[in-house]
C-alpha cells in the first residue's frame, strides 16, 4: 500500500456520507409514507434484480452500532438525509413525531461520540403523495419543501448547525425526468428542465426558512458538477456540443444560483422546448439566495463529441434539454466498477471551477469509488483499488488547497455499502462491508487507511 503523506489546512473536516433510502431500510415502520424510491423499485425492469430499500442496511434499527463504528473511525463528521416521508407521510401537513425522534435520536448520538451532523434535506425520496400531486413538475412544490424545512429544522436546529438544502438537483431532475434512469422514470427533455428550475425555486424557498429556525446556521446546497472533455482535436461542431453539454450538466444550475441568470446560450438552444415562460418574475432573485458554502459530489469527468452526420446520438446526453445531436464518448481507462473514468486531475479541475463560480467556500461532500469486495477468509476486506482511489483523489484535493482553492473538507462515500439506486445491491461504494444477509459491518482496508490518514491530520493539528 502506498503511503499518504499530504497535509490539509488546520480545521480541515474529514466525515463520511449516507442518503437514507440507501441504509435506513424500515419502509413501513412508526408511520413512514411511501417515497417515489419505493414505488420505482417495485416496478420491475427499474432496478437490478429487482432489489429495494425495503431493508437496506438497517440503519434505522442500529443508529448506535453505525455511530460506533464512525467513531471508531475517528469520523469529525457524519452526513445523511432526512427522509422526506418519515416526516410528513402525505407530504404535507404536521410532522410525524416518530420521525422526527429516529434523527433527534440520530444527532444526540453523533454528537454525545464528538461528531458533527451535517444535514441534507432532501436525497431523492419525495414522498409518493406529491409526486401524485405533480412532484417537481409542480411549481407548489417551492412551498411544500419550505414547509417540510421548518418541521425538521425547527426540531434539529438548536444542535445542527450545518445544513445542505438539496442533494444533487442534477440527479432528480435531469437522470430522473429528461433520461429516465431514476425514480421517477420519466423521458422528457422539458420535464428535466422544468424540474431543475423548480428544484432550484425549492431550495431559495427554504434558505431563509433555515436561518429562521437555525440561529448561526451554515446552509449550503450540494451539486455534482462534472468536468466536461471534449476531442483532443475538436471541430466547430465539438466544441459546441462541450458548451451544451456543460450547459446541461454544470451551467443550467451554476448560473441561476450564483449568477442569477441561465448560462449563455442555454435558453436559446431549448427553445424548440420552451418559451422560458417557466421562469417567473422573482424566480432567479430567490434561487441565488445566498449561502455560506457549496457541496461538490465528484467521482468522474464527462467526455462528449458532436454527432456525426446521418449518425445516431451515442450514450444517452442526447436525452438532455438541448444536446440533441451530443455524444457520450467512452471513459478513457482506468475505470471503476461502475465503468466510471479514474481522474483525479480532473476532480481537481472541477472542485476549483464551483470554488470560482460560486464564490464559496467548498466541501467535498461525495466522492468514492465502487470495487467488487469480498471478504477474504481471514476476514478481511481487501480493497487496494479503493484505497489508490481514495489516496490519489484526496491528493487532488490538496493540490487546489494549495493552489488556493478554499475547500473545508471531504466526505468519503459511502460509510456503508447500501442500495446503490437503478444498481441495486449490485455495487458497493462503501469503505465498509456490508453482508445484507446478516448485517454484518466489516471496515475494509479502505476505512482503515481512512482512518489513518485522519488520525496523522489530527496528530498534525495538535503537534
């Protein structure tokens, strides 16, 4: 194993993350409603091998096992989500007292160990009810999440401090609606726009609903931009397919939230979808509601080229507002389980960009790499791609530390193997075997070399 030897400024925050969906399991307990996650995964043909969250890893049954272990760890910080249904079943209406307690029990747990709770309200488990109402087509949906902000940070805010509004907006709007690939399956390129748009509107409507109920609050929102590449030698038509690309992946959140604006062009190139009447008067003044930092989930680039002519459209970019005629060209090697590209000069590229559009200070919130681990019969779970993974990405980090960047931590994911999404069980992100038979947690080679590099920046800050 290669030794990590980089420092990190004093105060550098290193955790791990979860989403609830993924570990909480407990679907139908203490009057959870149904998400739009367990309606998509029951239908068959969405998720591999027709795997659910129905149990996951009964996170909700061992809290305090997983907080051992997190400690254990030597974890300064833990980030999950609150499940939108465990709050309000319906969606709407007074808060489930019941759900309420599991993350009140949650935060007192983490913080009796010495670890930070960092919050996300919303990781892509809308409840069914709303999704029936319209979900995030819906612009009404701006005021059901204000709603459902005040309900868990009225009951969490006097001992949370850190805050993330929305997990990936790209992922539950555009893969959700325009590419269909996640709940709630939807294919329609104006569909993904309309959604970011009203995911955005969400999130501006809850930014002062948290600092109401928060006195010192740090609100962030949490992003997966991705650095985009195109052909070494690219043509007039390849770069453009670069600028929509982009436009669609990283701009069509980058400029309304921090720019106040869509990004060049953008508006112009759907406007065989739309006549932008979906953006209201106001609209972009409460989606740039200011913040105190942004969260970068990062674990590959994008490469894209035009199409050729008479060609089909090749991956599925095509499928997004604008990028009709954008290709998705093959990661370049080496790749991950999840056929994901391995650049950490990339990952640098893209956490310094949201550093420069955002004006923010950064927090890497995700970044991993899923392996096909086993545990070995002495035990163990070996998994030295992970830790070269780990190792090389952690030092791209602290090259745009260096060269100025302002970033204030990082967030392995995944703390625990879990449902990985249309993957099922298929796929383990986590630096934590998981035996979903038993429910075993084995730490893998991964989380020690974690938390060794933790307890050498711990050592360094008090030497």
């Amino acid at each position: 194993m290669t030794s990590f030897e980089r420092t990190f400024p004093a105060g550098f925050l290193f955790g791990a993350a979860t989403a609830s969906y993924q570990i909480e399991g407990a679907v139908k307990e203490d009057g959870r409603g149904q998400s739009i996650w367990d309606t998509f995964s029951a239908t068959p043909g969405k998720v591999a091998n027709g795997d659910t969250g129905e149990v996951a890893c009964d996170h909700y049954h061992r809290v305090t096992e997983d907080v051992a272990l997190m400690r254990e760890l030597g974890l300064d910080a833990y980030r999950f989500s609150v499940a939108w249904p465990r709050i309000q079943p319906d969606g709407v209406g007074p808060a489930n007292p019941l759900g309420l307690a599991f993350y009140d029990r949650l935060v007192d747990e983490l913080l009796e160990a010495g670890i930070r709770p960092v919050v996300t309200l919303y990781h892509w488990d809308l409840p069914q009810a709303l999704e029936d109402r319209g979900g995030w087509r819906s612009r009404d949906v701006a005021g059901w999440f204000a709603d459902y902000t005040a309900h868990v940070v009225g009951a969490l805010g006097d001992r949370v401090r850190h805050w993330t509004t929305l997990n990936e907006p790209w992922c539950s709007s555009m893969l959700s609606h325009a590419v269909g690939a996640h709940a709630p399956g939807h294919r329609d390129p104006m569909e993904g726009l309309l959604t970011a748009h009203h995911l955005m509107l969400a999130h501006g409507t809850a930014v002062p609903v948290i600092r109401e109920h928060c006195a010192g609050a740090e609100v962030s929102i949490t992003l997966n931009p991705t650095q985009v590449h195109g052909p070494s030698d690219p043509t007039d038509a390849d770069l453009d397919a670069v600028r929509r690309a982009d436009n669609a992946l990283n701009g069509v959140f980058f400029g309304p939230l921090f720019h106040g604006t869509y990004p060049p062009g953008m508006l112009d190139d759907v406007a065989h979808l739309t006549d932008g009447s979906f953006v209201h008067d106001g609209d972009l003044e409460t989606i740039s509601a200011p913040l105190d930092n942004l969260g970068v989930n990062n674990y590959f680039p994008t490469r894209v080229a035009a199409t050729p002519e008479g060609a089909e459209p090749a991956g599925t970019l095509h499928l997004l507002p604008g990028c009709e005629r954008v290709d998705e060209v093959a990661p370049h090697p080496p790749v991950t389980a999840m056929g994901w590209e391995q650049s950490p000069e990339s990952h640098r590229m893209i956490v310094e960009r949201s550093a420069r559009e955002s004006g923010l200070p950064v927090y890497i919130t995700e970044n991993g790499s899923a392996w096909d681990d086993t545990v070995s019969p002495d035990g163990a779970v070996h998994d030295p791609e992970r830790v070269a993974y780990l190792q090389a990405h952690l030092a791209a980090v602290a090259d745009a530390v260096e060269a100025g960047t302002d970033v204030r931590g990082y967030f392995a994911w995944s703390l625990l193997d879990n449902f990985e999404w249309s993957y099922g069980y298929d796929k383990r992100f986590g630096i934590v075997h998981v035996d979903y038979d038993t429910q075993v947690r084995t730490v893998k080679d991964s989380g020690r070399e974690y938390a060794r590099i933790l307890a050498a920046h711990h050592g360094a800050e008090h030497a």
